[in-house]
C-alpha cells in the first residue's frame, strides 16, 4: 500500500476538525435559542401554582411539558394543558396531592418566541385562562404543526384568519367556553365571520369549534367543511348555527367518522344526505329543532354506533325504527320526541347495545313479553352488553316483564312515570350490577319482593307515588351497603325493624312520607351519619322527637316531620352548632308544645321555618332575625301571643310570613316596610289593632296576598293602601272595623284586571323552598275551602264585615280576574252597574247586608261561572231578572228585600196579573186573532162564489140557463120517485 503523504494527512485533519467545530457551534446555537425561546414564554406566563417550576437549568428537554427531538434537542412538542380543568366530569386534584391548591391554571400573554421553534409539532394550551385576550395572530405562522389546541383558554374575539396556513395541521380544537352575557341565553366569546380560510387545511382530520358564535357564517360551513376530504371528526356543539341543515352539492365526507352539530337552532327535517356517508361511526343532533320522521336508513348505516337526537321534535314508529339492523349500534338516544308505538321484540338482537334512552316520548303498550330467543348474540344472553335503559315518561302500560331481570349487567333502569301496573317482580334480584332503580310514579302494586335486598351495587332506590303496600323488613335492605338515596313515600308500606337494628346503608336521601313507622321515632337513624334530606312527613310516630335527633348529621340541609303526632318540646340546645347547613326545616300539623328557643336564631342557613298548626305558645324571639337567609317563616294556627317582634323587619328575603290563627296583639310594626321582597303576609285571626298604614301599599310591590281578616284594625281604607299592589291576587280585609269609602285607586290591582288561564302563576314554589306549598283559605259559598295546588286560579277581594260606606265602586267592574268578590255586612249604598256583566270569572258575589237599591242589572244573566250570588238584606226593587243563569239561583239570594219581587221569590210584582192579561190578549192576537178572521173571510168568499159564479154563467146564455134547469128539475124529480118507492116498501113489511 502506498504511503499518504504526510501534508495531505495534515489538511484533511484541519478540515475535520472546523468542519466538527462548525457544526457544534451551529447544533449549541440552536439550543441555546430554543432555550431562550422557552424562557421567554415562561417570562409572559403567570403560574401560581408553580407549574413551571421545572423551567430552570440547560436540559429544557427535561422540563414539564417539553418534548425534544431525539439527537437534535428541537423542542417538537409543548403540552401545558391543565391536568385538572374545571369541568363536571373531570374530577379535581385529590387535596393529598395539591392540597387547597383547586386551580392549576396558567394564565397572562402568549409571547411570540414561540415562533422560534421552527421544528414544533404539537402544541397544548386547553383549559388555562387566558382571559380578555385573542387568539395570538402568530400562531398562523408556526407552519409546521400538526396538532394545536387551544380548546377552553378563555381566549376572546375573532379566530383569526391565518390559522388556514397551517396546511400540515391535522388537529385544531379552538372550543371556547360559555359565557352568560344575558337574559337570553349563554353565548361564545370566540366567533367566526368567514370560514373559507378552513379549504386550506388539507391535511385537516379532527375539528372542535365548539361554543363559538358561527352565526355570521350562514349556511356555507357545510360546503367549505365537505373540502376537507381527510376530515375524520367535526364538533360543532352550541355553534349558534340555524335555520336548515344544508345539503352539499356533492357529498365529500369520505372519512368523516364523528359530526357533532347539537345544541344548536337547525329548524329543518334530518338531513338524509347523512345517510350516504358509509364511514359514519357517531351521530349526536341533539338539543335542536328538528322535525319530521326519523329516518329508516339509519339503522343500516353499517359502522354506526352512537347516535343521539335527544330534544328535537321528530315523529316516526319506535316499532318501525327498531325492526333495522342497527348491526353495531352502541348508543341510542331517541329521548324528548314524539316517537309513538309500542317497542318490538327485535330489539334483543341489539347485541352491542349499551345505552338506550326512548324517555319522553309517546310510546304504549306493554313491554315486549315474548323474547324468541337469545341466540343472536355470541354470549347467549340478552342484551348482554346493555348498561342503562331509559324508558320513563311515556304511557307504556301493563306488567313489568320478567325478562328485564336477565339483563345481567344492567346498571341503571328508569321506567318511572307511566302507566306500568302489577306487582314487582322478584327477578329484580337478579340485578347484580343495578346502581340505579326509578320505578316512580306509576301504579305498582303489592310488596317489594325480598330479593331486592341482594341488589349490594344499589345506589339509587325510587318507588314513590305507587300502590305499593305490605311490610318493610330488614331482609330488604341486608345487602344494601351502597344506598344512598331511597324514596319511597306517597305508599302504603309499614315498617318493622327492630329496635335495635343498624341499617348496612348510609344514607344521604331518605324520603318515606306516608309510611307507617311510628308510633316510636326510628332509632336506627341514630346510625345515619351522612344524612342530608330526611323526610318522615305522615309517619304515624306519636312520640317526642329524642335529643340526639338534632346531632345525627351536620350535612342534613331538608328535615320534613309534618303531619304526625310529635309531642314534647323543642330543643333548647343551640342546634345551630349541630346543623349549619340545615335549609329546611318543618314541623307543621304535630302536637309539639313551649314555646320556639331563642336558638333558633342560630341556625343562620335556614331558608324555610315552618311550625304552623301547633300548640306553641309564649313569644316569637326576637333572634330569628339571625336567620339571614329566611324565605319563609310559617308560625300560623298556634297559641303564640304577644308582639311581633320589630326584629322581622331585618328577614330582607322574606317572601312568605304566615302568623294567622295566634294570639298576636298590638299593631303591625313598621319595620316590615323593610321586606321588600315579601310576596304573602298573612296576619289573620289574631289580636292585631291600628290602623292599616300606607306604606303596606308603597312597599311591598310584589306583594300577591294580603290577608288581615279577623283582627281589629280601624280607621279609613286609605286609597295609597292600593295604590302600588299590582301583583295582588289576594285582599281579605274582613271581620275588621274598617270605615271610610272603598278606595277608587282599587282599579290598580293589576294583576286582577287580567283573565289569567290555569297554571299562569304559580305561588308555591320559590326557590330552594320548593316543598314548602302554600296554602290560603277563602271563606266563600258558605263554605271554608283551602287552595294549594290551585291557588293560581284564585284573584279575590273580601272586605265584608267592617263599617265601610258609600258607593258601590264602579272600577271594581273592571278587575276582569275576579272570582270571589264579598263585600256584605257594611254600608254600602248605590246600585250594581250593567258593567258588572264583565267580570266574566266571576264565581262567587256576596253584596248582602248593605244599603244597596234600584234593580238587579239584567246584564248579570251573562255571569255563566257564577256559582254563589248573594244578594239579600238590601233595598232592591223591581222585578227579579230571572232569565239565562240567574235562573240557577234559589230564593235565599234574593229574600229580605222588600221592594224585590218576581221569580223565584213567592212575592209577585203588582202589575203581574195585568201584564199576564195583556199579554193573553196579545198571544191570542198573535196566535188565533188573525187566523180566525181570515177563517171567515174565506168562508165568506167561498160561499159567495159558489153561488154567484154560477148565475153570472147562466144569465151569460139563455139556451144554457134551459139546459141546466131542466137537468135539475130531472134529478128532483128521479129523488122523489125514489123516495116514495121505498117508503111503500118499508110500509108493505110492517102490515
């Protein structure tokens, strides 16, 4: 081999080594400005959790979030997603990590060294908080990335337009998050004006727009979006997209996996163009405003598996639409349309299925009795991938089938309000994996069978509002350790545990009003530490509520022990500190006595006291003001005495205050002007005196009922009393001493001019006291009838029984809503205006007992819902107008007016007889006058006719005249002869 010759050795070793050098140099400056790149994005971040507290050092490659390119140290990828965004089903960190430190989120400005990374890929910013800024302008220019998410930053304004020069992006997610803005609705603060700049994403595969405003875009989004031929999955969710979904000229979605256009306005039938994408693998069009019928073809859609159209208005044959193939089809939500028919037995040939939700529609009939068979599917089961069933609200009648009890890995079961008869069957043991049962609501009867207490994965238990009857023991709850909620009141089950028995369950819901588990109160609630809402309403226990009661849980938030035979007192202790969350608290129609512990002040959470139809007695406290959040405060119907406390005055959401039926006295304090807010006052029946202040009228503006009857109010009804009542339903002033006229303002109630429909206004109701219902007893038709559920219906003004004068208002005729008017037993004088007539809702008028005169308006025929009219005890005259539906009313409406007469009084008006003779003489002009006369006159005629129509006729032609009479003179003649011949025989017989 020939030697290399030394100088060439030489060169080639100086070019190595700059060659070497150079390219460390270059490699250590792209480092270096990756680095800075980074440290300058870290620099505009705010991290208050120390996220970043990894960005330090040389090793970028090594930092939180960073992904390098192996052998160049190119940062490819940046995920700084928040690992706990705030969202319902992402849970948030456990506190033995983060401890108090909820909210990892990064927030300030996204700085443009980004730009630097020449090599990036793959960048993550979802869920931090960004807020008040745009989407960064540069991120247009990072032309290399291929996936890029921005989804929930709190970013703001335009997407910008840029964002089309990523032609390597294959993932974008720019979903913005909600933001409530007004009375409307939620709206996005990210938004599209021009969509056209998407045609340059070629290599697009995954789009999420969801929550931002693509109202601007009109329809021309399906056009640009059918470019994308690599298109796998769109996300269109809560875009405000509208009016119809397009059809495509030409349908492009070759690979279009997922398309997600729900929560959106499309008012328009299905798009069936959907029908010819093959590669459809999931479907939600849920929450819009579809229309028409489902179509068929979309149970032989080959790769479908979830498809939702939830909350649209879409008709069609559930027994039609479930005969399909549906050959993979996982989810099936149908829910909230008009869906009529009764369900096929083909649907145990859903192998696949897992969730199926037909709720609100209008199905009927039975379930399917008869399956045929379950071969069909590979495990030889039924439906054996099935993990909720949703059939509930609908009218599915019939026995519950025993084949539901094979659904082996069924978890959740909702067939609550329908019309499902029978007993339950015991195959509901078999339920292993059950977390969910809602059978409310529909008419069940006989027991709950024993095996239900094998169902140990129990979480939900709902049998309320049913027939259901026979004995609770604890062989239905022994295996229940996971039951959390159970309902089963408005039933007719009787408990019998033992006294000693420890529940395997922990409750946090336990509803069993109307059941029988008196007459001790259960001890096993002793056991129940986690125990928010307890409702024993209707129990039958007779006994003293124990002391431990008030300290079984400080999570309870709902006690409901009304309507039982509870005695003893309440608790002196400061409950406060045992119940800080209690909200709800109801004692109402027990025998409980004492008197109301100034502790009651501490509990500060209470939103809803109700103790009425006791036997409280002694003072309201004054601390109830500490009850901050109060909305209802019901002492009514007991024996307290004593003033009402100035205190009240401090209660600012009060709306509903009950103290009728006590033995209240003194005046109404002026510190209640304060309870804006109030929409009941009721202080009937009770000692109270003064007068009616004014301010009653100015302040409470909301006010629906008024109810001071009973008392000793006195003085003037002043007219600013109600002037400002505009919501008033409800005015009872009577049983007072009341003087002055009615005021004019009265025509200002409102509320009570307009004709309201069933259901409009709903009193019950407000709020978190949504179990309190509202009663009002109205003293009508002689009857007391107490209103609940109906209490929308009642618009009522009595003032009877005082000492008010003058006339009759006239306004009053112009509160179109009245149904129960009273103002009898005062001194009312004038008359009753025909305008009266208007008051078409009228169902009952009480006038008796004034110093009213003159007529009965005829007009008040016209009054067809007036069921009770009393008008005695007055000085009416005339005549009764006993015509249309004043004929329906007795005498006793009418008697002691001594001027009154006419039917149905027995007391006739004087001109009666010489009106009934007029009026003879008239009929008989009317029906035989006439007609007798020209009876005559045609006889007259005719008679005349007969006989000088012929003698004109003969004296017309002498040669007739001979003719006629020699005839004549014939016939004689032949009638003589005839006689005399039968008289010679009849003669000849007798000899």
């Amino acid at each position: 081999m020939e030697r290399i010759p030394v100088f060439i050795l030489v060169i080639l070793y100086f070019i190595s080594t700059e060659v070497a050098c150079n390219g460390y140099t270059h490699i250590n400056n792209n480092v270096q400005s990756e680095r800075r790149a980074l440290i300058d994005f870290k620099s505009g971040l705010t991290d208050p959790n120390n996220r970043l507290s990894s960005w330090k050092g040389n090793n970028y490659c090594y930092w939180h979030g960073i992904g390098c390119e192996n052998g160049t140290g190119f940062v490819v990828s940046i995920n700084l997603r928040n690992p706990y965004p705030i969202e319902n089903d992402i849970p948030y960190p456990p506190e033995n990590e983060y401890g108090n430190q909820i909210y990892m989120n990064l927030s300030g400005v996204i700085s443009p060294s980004l730009i630097k990374l020449k090599y990036l890929k793959y960048l993550d910013l979802s869920f931090n908080s960004f807020k008040v800024i745009p989407i960064p302008q540069f991120f247009g220019s990072m032309k290399n990335l291929i996936y890029l998410n921005l989804s929930h930053c709190g970013f703001i304004g335009e997407i910008p337009s840029n964002l089309g020069n990523l032609s390597n992006l294959q993932y974008l997610d720019f979903s913005s998050k909600y933001t409530y803005h007004n009375d409307f609705g939620y709206s996005s603060d990210l938004f599209i004006k021009n969509i056209e700049w998407m045609t340059s994403l070629v290599s697009l595969k995954h789009l999420s727009a969801n929550n931002v405003n693509f109202s601007m875009v009109g329809s021309q989004w399906i056009e640009v979006l059918n470019k994308l031929p690599m298109l796998i999955e769109l996300h269109l969710d809560n875009c405000n997209l509208f009016r119809s979904i397009p059809s495509p000229s030409f349908v492009n979605f070759t690979s279009l996996s997922v398309i997600v256009i729900s929560s959106n306005e499309f008012n328009s039938t299905f798009p069936e163009w959907l029908l010819n994408v093959s590669s459809l693998v999931s479907i939600d069009m849920s929450l819009n405003i579809l229309h028409g019928r489902i179509p068929l073809g979309l149970g032989e859609l080959p790769n479908l598996q979830h498809l939702d159209l939830y909350g649209n208005y879409l008709e069609g044959s559930i027994s039609q639409l479930l005969r399909k193939s549906w050959k993979k089809i996982e989810f099936l939500n149908l829910c909230e349309n008009d869906l009529h028919g009764s369900i096929p037995s083909s649907i145990e040939n859903f192998c696949n299925l897992q969730y199926l939700d037909l709720s609100y529609n209008n199905l009927n009939g039975s379930l399917p009795d008869i399956i045929n068979g379950t071969e069909t599917c590979n495990s030889k089961s039924l439906l054996p991938n099935l993990r909720e069933l949703h059939l509930q609200h609908n009218q599915l009648m019939g026995k519950l089938s025993n084949w539901l009890g094979e659904l082996k890995h069924l978890e959740v079961l909702y067939l609550y309000d329908n019309q499902l008869q029978g007993s339950i069957p015991s195959s509901i043991g078999n339920f292993c994996n059950l977390r969910y049962l809602d059978l409310s609501d529909n008419q069940l009867q006989g027991s709950i069978p024993n095996l239900i207490g094998n169902l140990s994965n129990l979480y939900y238990l709902n049998l309320r509002n049913n027939r259901l009857s026979g004995t609770l023991t604890e062989q239905q709850f022994w295996k229940l350790s996971n039951l959390e909620y159970l309902y089963i009141d408005s039933n007719s089950f009787r408990l019998d545990v033992s006294s000693n028995w420890t529940p395997p369950f922990q409750l946090n819901y336990l509803v069993m009003g109307s059941c029988h588990i008196g007459p001790a109160f259960p001890a096993w609630l002793l056991s129940q530490k986690y125990l928010m809402h307890l409702d024993l309403s209707n129990a039958s226990i007779s006994s003293s509520i124990p002391n431990w009661f008030w300290n079984i849980s400080s999570n309870l938030e709902y006690v409901i022990l009304s309507h039982n035979q509870l005695q003893g007192h309440l608790p002196n202790s400061n409950i406060g500190e045992f119940l800080p969350n209690l909200h709800f608290l109801s004692l109402s129609g027990n025998l409980i006595t004492g008197t109301i512990p100034n502790s009651i002040g501490h509990l500060s959470s209470l939103e809803v006291i109700d103790f009425s139809s006791n036997n409280l007695t002694g003072s309201i406290p004054s601390t109830i003001y500490n009850c901050s959040h109060l909305m209802v405060l019901d002492l009514g119907n007991n024996s307290l005495f004593g003033r009402i406390p100035k205190s009240l005055g401090q209660l600012q959401l009060l709306k509903l205050l009950h103290l009728n039926r006590n033995k209240l006295s003194g005046e109404i304090p002026s510190s209640l002007q304060n309870l804006t807010s109030l929409d009941v006052l009721d202080l009937s029946y009770n000692n109270l005196s003064g007068q009616i202040l004014a301010w009653i009228g100015t302040t409470f503006a909301n006010l629906v009922i008024l109810n001071l009857r009973s008392n000793m109010f006195s003085g003037r009804l002043l007219p600013s009393l109600l002037s400002n009542l505009s919501s008033l339903h409800v005015l009872d002033l009577a049983q007072n001493d009341m003087t002055g006229e009615i005021p004019v303002t009265l025509v200002e109630l409102k509320a009570m001019t307009q004709e309201r429909d069933m259901g409009i206004y709903s009193l019950y109701g407000n709020g978190s006291s949504y179990q309190y219902e509202e009663r009002l007893i109205v003293i009508t038709k002689g009857l007391i009838l107490e209103y609940t559920k109906a209490l929308s219906l009642v618009v009522s003004i009595d003032l009877s029984d005082n000492n008010l004068s003058g006339e009759f208002p006239k306004g009053m005729t112009k509160l179109f809503g009245l149904v129960f008017l009273n103002l009898s037993m005062n001194h009312i004088t004038g008359q009753i205006p025909e305008s009266i007539s208007k008051l078409h809702q009228l169902s009952s008028l009480d006038l008796s007992s004034n110093n009213l005169f003159g007529s009965i308006p005829s007009s008040m025929s016209s009054l067809s819902f007036l069921g009770y009219l009393n008008l005695s005890n007055n000085n009416f005259s005339g005549k009764i107008p006993f015509i249309g539906h004043m004929s329906t009313f007795t005498d006793s409406a009418f008697t002691r007016n001594p001027n009154l007469c006419g039917a149905p009084l027995v007391i006739k008006c004087q001109d009666e007889d010489l009106d009934k003779r007029q009026n003879a003489f008239v009929e008989d002009k009317i029906d035989g006058g006439y007609i007798d006369q020209w009876f005559y006159l045609s006889i007259g005629l005719g008679f005349a006719m007969g006989i000088l129509g012929p003698y004109f006729v003969l004296a017309m032609k002498r040669s007739w005249c001979d003719a006629y009479f020699d005839f004549v003179d014939k016939i004689v003649k032949w009638l003589v002869f005839r006689r005399r011949v039968t008289y010679a025989r009849n003669h000849a017989q007798r000899q």
